[in-house]
C-alpha cells in the first residue's frame, strides 16, 4: 500500500510541477510521513526531488538563464546548509503534548509544529489571489535565494519563495522552468549532505526498513510524471495548476501541525 500510495502520488505531482516550478517537495514529504517520521521524510522526499529534477535538467535544463542561476542558486545553497542543520535540533526535541482520538495516539512535537505551520504558510500563497501576485524586483534575487535555501533545507519549501522572484525576471515560460529547475538541483545537493550525516545514525533503523526501495520507485514514478508534463507544457495553466497544489498543501500542513500525519 505504501508503494501506491507513495508513487501515485509522485508520478501526479511530478507532472504538475514541471509547470509551477514547485509542489514536489511539499507535497510529497506529507505522504512519506504517513509511513516515516518527519525528518526521514523531508530526507527521502529530498532525495527523490533531487533525482527528479536532475532528470528535468535533460528535458528543459538547457533552456536555464546560467547569470540568473548564479545570483540565486549560490545564495540558496549556503543557507540551505542552515536550514538543514536546524531541522536536525527541531528533530531531537521532546514531543510537546499528546492526545488520542480513539485507539490512535497522536504526538505534537516541534518538527511537525514547525513544519505543518510552514506548509500552511505556502499554501496561502497559493488560494489567496493577493498573495499569489506577490513577486519581487530582480535586484532582490540574492535575497530571494538566501531565503528559498533556508526554508528548503528547514522544510523542503523551497519553490514557492523561488518562483515568486524568479516571476519578475522577465523570463519565458521554458526559460523560467530551466532556470528554477537548476536552482532547486543546487539547493537539494546542500540540503541532502546534511540530512545524510544529520539523520542516518539517529534514525538508523528507518534506513534499513525498505525506505530505500521506496525512495527508488517514488524516483521512477517523478521521472514519468515529468515527462508526462513535459509533453502537456503548453496545454495547462499555472493558475489551475497552484490551486490544486493550495488545497492539498493546507489540508496536509494541518494534519502536520495537529500531530494526525
């Protein structure tokens, strides 16, 4: 079942995201969640975004804007690193509270309060129109990577903060594509070194429970969800696209945040 589940859900949102520039991550680290706790989650979804995206660098990397790449994506890298390490004290904190819904016990701990409250956050960006026209000046693109590198490596949110200040380049569609698809290669690889050391001894027994196989077909699953986007590039708007991406991320961000997920 975890199968299914997992890579059903890789393969759709895969295809979705080729064209919003974000929502892997976010929505598939809820889904291993169910099966894995958080910090082995947000390491394995990383993985798996990290594989899907280097495949994405074949179908349209090409097309990347390699000045504005540099701006943003070394900015990202760095404070991926700091995000990283965060989650790791966030991860070995002491569960806050407690509580039962029937036979199910329910932890509130500080990763998943942490986590679901920036889920949220993102998802608001998406269902709000106000927020969804929020970019910024391109002069602020070193600050706008600091920023999506932090919350990546914390979170894995990172495309949504990406997209908002890449919007206002003044790329075309595939350009912008290319270019948030480098950015996002750069920032898994900062962000994946640290979860490697960070989590392997701590959560050594959940390495060893099949999660790699899970990862390998989730991976496999991405890469055919963005091939499948890639051959519908011109045919669905960003707009339906961030909806949908909205309603999945708040309901997931709050079963998060209330200890359900």
């Amino acid at each position: 079942m975890d199968y299914t589940i997992v890579c059903l859900a890789a393969l759709i949102v895969s295809a979705l995201t080729l064209f919003s520039g974000f929502g892997l991550g976010t929505l598939l680290m809820p889904v291993f969640a169910i099966f894995f706790p958080v910090p082995i989650a947000i390491a394995a979804t990383a993985a798996v975004h990290l594989a899907n995206n280097l495949f994405k660098i074949v179908l349209v990397g090409k097309r990347a804007d390699f000045g504005i790449v540099l701006r943003f994506g070394v900015p990202a890298m760095a404070t991926a690193f700091v995000g990283a390490s965060l989650l790791g004290m966030f991860a070995s904190m002491p569960v806050i509270a407690s509580y039962s819904i029937g036979e199910a016990v329910h932890d509130l701990t500080a990763v998943k309060l942490v986590i679901g409250v920036l889920i949220i956050t993102f998802a608001l960006f998406d269902l709000i129109p106000r927020l969804d026209e929020i970019s910024f000046d391109k002069r602020y693109l070193v600050l706008g990577g600091a920023l999506s590198g932090f919350f990546g490596g914390l979170s894995g949110n990172q495309g949504a903060l990406r997209s908002a200040f890449l919007l206002k380049t003044g790329l075309s569609k595939e350009v912008f594509i290319g270019t948030g698809v480098v950015c996002a290669v750069i920032t898994d690889c900062a962000r994946l070194s640290v979860y490697g050391v960070a989590f392997y001894h701590s959560w050594s027994g959940e390495l060893d429970s099949g999660i790699g196989g899970l990862v390998i077909a989730a991976s496999l699953a991405a890469f055919l969800g963005a091939f499948i986007g890639s051959r519908l590039i011109k045919k669905i708007t960003m707009r339906v696209i961030r909806l949908i991406v909205g309603v999945m991320m708040l309901g997931l961000g709050l079963g998060i945040a209330t200890g359900l997920i």
